[in-house]
C-alpha cells in the first residue's frame, strides 16, 4: 500500500480570471507533518478547502487515502479532522459541551471528549465557559474536536493565527506530539515559516497559486545556493580574478560576496590563492530558511 496519504494532480481553482491555485501537484506522506507555506493570499486555504471538500476545484484530482475525493467524499472525512480559520463555539456552553455537540453531529463514541481534552491540556477547565477561554485555549479546544473522530489526517489552517508567544508554543507542542502519539498525519498551514520550520517534516511552499518547492527541509536547504563572503587586500584584483573564473562578484562595505551554487568552496579558495589573490577572510554564509522563503516567493522561481 503506497505511504502516501494524500495527493493532488494538476489542481486548479479559478474564481473568474483569477487563479486562486494552479496545477499544484501535493504529495503528503503517511504519519509525517507536512508543512503548507505561503504568504497569505497565496492560495494555502483555497487548497485546504478544495481537500476538506468544501470547494469544488476548476480541474484536477485529489485522492486521499488512495481514494478519489470526488467519489468517496463521505467515507474520508469520517476519517479526517480539521480547523480551518477561527473555530466557532457557543459561548455559554462549557468546553465539554462544545464537544459533546460535535461528538453527536459526528456520530462519534463520547467517550472520545475527555480524551480529547487530555491530548490538547483542558481536562481541568472542562466545565468551565468557553467565552471565558483565552484565544490559545480557543485554538486548543478547536483542535480537540477536530480530534475527536480518532482521524487518521488532521488538516490544520493557520492554528496559530493571533497567538502570543506561550501560546503559540503550546499549540507547536501539541501538533508535534500527534504523529507519534495517534498514528496521525497532519497538515498544517501557516505563513509564519519559523512555526513550520519548528514543526514540520515536510514541506510545500506556496505563491500565486503555484506550488515553487516540495520536500524536507534539509533538501530545501540544499537546493539553496551558498553564499562566500570574501576578505582581499586587493579587492579590484580579486573582483577581476571571480569573474574570469565565471563568478558575479557583488562588493558590499569592502567585502565581496559570490553565489558559489554546486561548487565546494575550498576549490574556489584554491583558484583564487592560485591566482595570487591575497585572502584575509574567506567565510561560506548559509541562508536562512526566512531569506530562502523570502527569495522563492518574490521571485516565483521554483526549486
């Protein structure tokens, strides 16, 4: 049986002239956190939507648990969980209440309400009003009735959308603890990429609708060129040497950056020593996932 949960082919949704998601090709393996990055309006909710069967798409297929959306819709969302955006809750009723509700809508054993309020922390304030809740154990709650089916996927939009730093740890903690736990995969979806960077074992990253780079994180980092910053007592000379060997040396505050791309960066040390040039720093500066994430989505270039 293939380990991979859920998958798209060509999927499109256009609203008019407008291209909401084009052609994306998602691909989210069994038991791992896929991590959905983009900025906001890049089309990570359309696609969630168009996953959870709330959104029919323009062209392409989903399958999920090796089944076509299409024509087994009622039998994955039994097996799927979700919140997507804010949740919503009767504000007079207790924490236990509110999930009793989505229990009985579900179908599901309510016994699986005090389990799901231990998973998320809120076992102690099971009886106490939901209007009373901070916007973090809101967010906590809408997790616990996305869990409250035992769902084998947990598709998750921006669930730490608004929080303060505590938490927003808190919610990390907890996703990063269900694939373990639970036998779960999890998709979540977020513009924040220090949050995915901290939770996710895959990810997608999304612009324009288009799909620009999938895979771990390690592999993105990879595909990243390298940057040399280089020290020289002769800058003019060294400047001149970088581009005969084919390099677009760019000189900032009398230091010299090069994108060395699949080239070890003691060979260009080599050259250049070989050369003469007189290098008193020679230091190889990685990026940073936030500066990757930020040249992949201005420029639309694909990885």
């Amino acid at each position: 049986m293939s380990d991979i949960i859920v998958e798209t082919k060509n999927l499109s949704k256009k609203f008019g002239d407008f291209k909401a998601v084009d052609n994306i090709n998602l691909q989210v393996k069994k038991g791992r956190i896929y991590g959905f990055l983009g900025p906001n309006g890049a089309g990570k909710s359309t696609t969630i939507r168009i996953l959870l069967g709330l959104m029919k798409p323009t062209k392409g297929k989903v399958k999920i648990f090796n089944k076509d959306l299409k024509e087994n819709r009622m039998d994955i969302l039994k097996r799927t969980g979700s919140m997507v955006e804010s949740p919503s809750y009767y504000g007079n009723l207790t924490a236990y209440e509110n999930l009793e509700v989505i229990a009985k809508l579900l179908d599901a054993d309510l016994k699986c309400i005090d389990e799901a309020l231990d998973i998320v922390r809120l076992s102690q304030w099971k009886n106490k009003q939901v209007k009373k809740f901070s916007l973090g154990m809101k967010q906590r709650l809408g997790i616990a009735g996305a869990l409250l089916g035992k769902p084998e996927l947990l598709i998750l939009d921006e669930p730490t959308n608004g929080l303060d730093p505590s938490g927003i740890h808190e919610i990390r903690k907890l996703i990063k603890d269900l694939p373990k736990l639970y036998d779960m995969t999890v998709i979540i979806s977020s513009h924040i990429l220090n949050e995915i960077d901290l939770m996710a074992d895959d990810i997608g990253i999304i612009n324009n609708g288009e799909l620009l780079f999938q895979g771990t994180l390690d592999e993105l980092h990879k595909k990243s060129a390298g940057e040399i910053c280089i020290g020289s007592r002769e800058i003019g000379e060294t400047v001149k040497n970088l581009r005969g060997l084919g390099y677009v040396p760019d000189i900032k505050d009398k230091e010299i950056f090069v994108k060395i791309g699949d080239k070890r960066s003691e060979e260009l040390l080599k050259d250049l020593i070989m050369k003469g040039d007189r290098i008193f720093k020679f230091i190889e500066k990685q990026k940073t996932l936030e500066e990757i994430f930020l040249d992949i989505t201005k420029e639309g270039v694909s990885l």
